[in-house]
C-alpha cells in the first residue's frame, strides 16, 4: 500500500496542510514542526506525521460512522432468490479508502497510507465482527454514516411546548433558550441541494409575486370585498385579526402563496361559497426563511472536531422542525397547538442579526404548494394609486338582455366624482383615518410598504364541489370475547 516498500517506511512519512484539503485539520497542521512533506515533496513546511494523522481519522471514523454487512439480511436474500424479482443486491455505505480521502479532503494515496497504519494497529478480527475475515479498516470494509440520536432536542424542544401551554407565554427564559440554541448561525444554515436556507423575494428574485385568497359567504360580504379591495383582501388590521398558525391574536401578518391554486385550497372553502384570489406584487426585497430547505440543511462542522457531534445532532433536528411546524391541527385544537409555531415566527421576527421578514413553508392543504407568512414589519400594502375622494363600485351581477336573466359578472368601476360629491375636510375624518391605519398609533415602528394589489387579478372562484383526498388504512378487530367462546366450545366437544 503506497509507494513504499514497508510498513516501517509508511509509519515514517510527514504531510503537509496543502495536501490535505480539510479545514480543521489544515489549521491544526499549521501548528506542527517543520519537516518535509512525503507527498507533495515540499521541503521545510509544517507537517504531521502519518500516524498522528491515522489517529485523529480512526476517531473520526469510530464516532461518526459504523461499518456495513458485507452479506445481504434475510429479506434481501429472499429477494435475490426470488426468480420474479430483479433485485441486484449491493453492499451499503461507501469503500472505506474513498471515506477517509473525502472526509480529508485528500489523495488516495495519503488516505491508503492511512489506512494501512490503521490496519496494522487494528488488525485483529474479533467475533461477532460483520465478517470476521474483514478488518475494520481493511480495503473491502463499507462504512456509512451512523443514525444519529435526536433524544436531546427533541426533549429540549418539548421542554419548549410545556413551557408554553403550561408555564407563561410571554418572556418565558426556557422558551427563548431553546429558541436560540435550535436557531444559531441561521444566516449561514445551507441545504447541499438548494444553497442557504434564507432566500431573497421581491424585484430580481425568483419569488416576486403572492397570492391571496378569502372567502365569501354571502353576496353583500363579496360586495363589499370588492368594491375595497385594499382593505378586504388584504392583511386585516390588528384590531381584526385572528390567531393563526404563524401568528397571535391582535397581530396582522400577510398569509400567503406562490400560486393561486395553493391560495385557494389554504381558505378551506364550504361547497355554496365564493372565494376571491388577488395577486400581490412584492415591491421591495425581503427575506424569508425557507422551512423547505432545513429538511436537507448541512453540517459545517469537521468530523475532527471534538464539538462537531453535538452541532451534526443540532441540524438533524433542525432538519424535522419543517414537519413540526407544518403539522396539520385540527379546529378545537389550535389555541395551544399554535403555541409553538406563534413563538417561533415571534422570535424569527424579532430577530436583527440575521434580519428576516417572513417564512416560507410547505402547503399544509394542497400538500404540493408552498405557503408564506409575512411578519407584521413586511406586510404592509401600498395604498391604491387613485386619490382619496373617487368612487369605487362594484357589481357581482349582469342583465342578460337576450334572456332576460341575471348572470354572475364580476366589476369594480373607478369613478372620479362629481363637484356635488367631493367631500370637505373633516380633523375628525382624518384622524379616524390615522388610527384605522395599522402603522399609527398601534405600530412603534413606522412601516415601509412591501406589497401592491393588483386590481386586474382579482378572480372570483365559485366553489362546486370540494376533493377530498385520504388514504385509508383497515380497522383490525381482536375479539376477546369470541376467542374465549371458541375455546368453551372446544372444550366441551372434549368432554
């Protein structure tokens, strides 16, 4: 193994940083003695030896990952027996050479000279190994990572939810503890797939448009949404607004989604209603945290690294908190089942460093939209471009003159008014005004408009019918009282 002809040679060999492409160890090689590396032939450059390399990769090893069969189990073994199937077993995890080299960040030829270190130093078979003719750090050794143990977070984050539904909702230090632990280095949190787990929305984005969509259930409420679409089909202001998932009582966040479909399956629509969905432009950048992209957030830590193992535990749970905090609740059970999810866009929001305006997240009703929740400070909508005093209508019917029927047209008319209906200023009116507006006095911080209703996409969907998709699973009865019958019955026929 390796360019030597000896194992004595091997143990000799000296390595540099600039042949190992892993940053902790880079860093830590920084601080070795001078010597001449045996792999890049620098001379006179800091190094370690082989076998303190060998050392720090068997603990790596040893801590984070767990070798595989070499033979299939029973069940693939039933497979491969199975003439019908055309099931081609191979062995799982990766070759234990192209481990070390990757979580190095090296040559296979320094990852071989490990390994034959390794072997020499572990070289003894012990029972019950996965095969007891393979050494642990043989060359036909697999090895995959090991499942990692979510124990302590997921009781860290029930500590959380008792906190909130048993303790004291509002500067609860359990509560914010567990939130910034859970939630440390978002700003740099990153899916391998999908880049940062924080994304831009707005002008030059991917995301520059939401959808919004309410309910009608009656002609007068759907007259009146039309003829103020601002107002209607907006965020409700403070005064209005219901507890919601990403919310509490009393503060107006926007709920939206990327597509009108997914707007209109999230209003839950009764069969007999009207649903009106509008487009909302997003006119400045926001940032949004994606839920979608923890489910595959990565590690940055080193496996070298003493700390890594509690960080790598920390992002797996990070990665289930998308199920978590998406989870479907049932209606008499939202005021503490939204406990959580309510503290969690609390805290995202009310976060500087890094800033963040919403949440992004999966569509709980049509399960293949997504979802957004735009915080208090990023839900303002800019006012209609008309001035104050011109008249809005709106009709919801048309006069066929053929058949002398009514059919459903949808119009809003904008009318500037006549001298006669111009109004005359009023303090009182403009004051009122003020404080109807969510910014004054309720808001400590003035906010600048993040979105703008546009008119021409209002649709209004009538809804005749409503898909019910389930999946079925069959009641198993286990009938005591019958078994016991039979038994009797048996032992009479004995008798």
């Amino acid at each position: 193994m390796g360019e030597f002809s000896s194992f004595e040679e091997v143990s000799r060999r000296f390595v540099c940083g600039e042949c190992i492409g892993e940053e902790y160890l880079r860093a830590l090689i920084k601080g070795k003695e001078y010597h001449s590396c045996s792999y890049c032939e620098s001379v006179s450059v800091t190094c370690i030896s082989i076998t303190e390399l060998a050392s720090h990769v068997e603990k790596a090893v040893r801590e984070h990952f767990c070798r595989t069969s070499p033979e299939p189990d029973d069940y693939e073994s039933a497979l491969m027996r199975d003439r019908e199937s055309s099931y081609e077993w191979e062995r799982a995890g990766d070759p234990i050479l192209t481990l070390v080299a990757e979580i190095l960040g090296s040559e296979e030829s320094v990852a071989s000279d490990i390994l034959e270190v390794l072997s020499d130093r572990f070289g003894t078979v012990h029972p019950g190994d996965p095969d007891e003719g393979e050494g642990e750090f043989s060359l036909d050794a697999h090895y995959e990572e090991k499942p990692v143990s979510l124990l302590y977070w997921s009781m860290e984050w029930l500590k959380l939810e008792n906190a909130l539904k048993y303790e004291s909702r509002f500067s609860n230090p359990t509560v914010m503890s567990v939130l910034q632990s859970v939630f440390a280095n978002l700003d740099t949190a990153r899916s391998y797939r999908d880049g940062f787990a924080i994304v831009t929305a707005g002008p030059g984005s991917e995301l520059t448009a939401l959808y919004r969509g309410r309910e009608f259930q009656s002609q007068d409420e759907l007259y009146k949404a039309l003829k103020s679409p601002l107002s209607e089909l907006g965020p409700p202001p403070g005064r209005l607004a219901r507890a919601n998932r990403m919310n509490a009582s009393g503060i107006s966040v926007f709920y939206g989604a990327e597509d009108a479909h997914s707007a209109l399956a999230e209003v839950r629509p009764v069969v007999g209603s009207k649903v009106a969905v509008a487009m909302f432009t997003i006119i400045r950048s926001l940032r949004l945290l994606d839920l979608r992209k923890l489910e595959s957030v990565g590690c940055s830590g080193s496996v070298f690294d003493p700390a890594f193992t509690e960080e790598f535990e920390r992002v797996q749970f990070l990665r289930t908190l998308t199920k978590r905090l998406t989870i479907p609740v049932m209606p008499n059970e939202k005021d503490r089942e939204y406990l959580t999810t309510q503290a969690v866009a609390d805290y995202l929001a009310g976060l500087e460093h890094p800033a963040i305006d919403g949440i992004l997240f999966p569509s709980v009703q049509d399960g293949v939209g997504v979802n957004v929740a735009l915080f208090h400070k990023a839900s303002l909508v800019e006012p209609l471009i008309y001035p104050d005093d011109v008249r809005i209508e709106a009709a919801l019917t048309e006069y066929d003159l053929d058949s002398a029927i009514e059919c459903p047209e949808y119009s809003i008319s904008i009318r500037p008014p006549s001298e006669k209906e111009k109004p005359v200023f009023d303090a009182q009116f403009f004051f009122q005004a003020d404080y109807d507006n969510p910014d004054f006095p309720q808001s400590s911080v003035r906010r600048q408009p993040a979105l703008k209703l546009e008119l021409q996409s209002i649709e209004v969907h009538e809804i005749t019918a409503v898909k019910v998709v389930s999946k079925s699973s069959k009641v198993r009865v286990f009938d005591r009282f019958e078994l016991e019958k039979f038994k009797l019955a048996d032992l009479s026929d004995d008798f």
